[in-house]
C-alpha cells in the first residue's frame, strides 16, 4: 500500500540490526542488560494484568445482561417474596 518493495525493506531492516549488534558487541554494551531487564519484566506483567482485568470486566457485563438486577427490589418486602422449587414433570 506504501510503494515499498517487500523484500528490499527486510533487507534494510536486516543490514540495520545486524549493524547495531556488531556495534553492540564490539563496545561491550551487554551490561547494560541488567538495567532494562526488570523494567521490561514489569511493563509484562502490567500488560497481562490489564488483559485480566478487561477480560473479567467484559465477563461481569456479560453476566448482567444474560441476568439483570431487579431494579424493582424492595428491602420492605422481603418477607412477601415466594419461591417454589419444584421437580419437573414429566
């Protein structure tokens, strides 16, 4: 869609980190590893968390459509409300 040329992009794109590493390996640079390690850890996990989070939101949603809360409930009538559990017939 762009008028980029497929293969030669990941050519470019190819030649360019393999630069980068040698540049990285030649100037001992892994150390600095140490410093992005557990930043990278916890941006993870906040990410998972927030999957979790939007999921278990999506599922409450779900639920009260399927089952709306009874917004006609009175705490006055508690007494007065019935319910039968019956065996169904055959």
């Amino acid at each position: 869609d762009n008028g980029f040329d497929y293969l030669e992009f990941r050519l470019w794109i190819g030649l360019w980190s393999a630069f980068f590493c040698l540049v990285l390996v030649a100037t001992d640079a892994s150390f600095l590893v140490q410093y992005f390690t557990r930043f990278t850890e916890e941006g993870f996990s906040s990410l998972i968390s927030f999957i979790f989070i939007y999921d278990s939101f999506k599922k409450m949603l779900k639920l009260a459509h399927y089952y709306p809360i009874n917004s006609d409930y009175k705490i006055d009538y508690v007494t007065q409300y019935d319910c039968m559990c019956m065996a169904p017939t055959i």
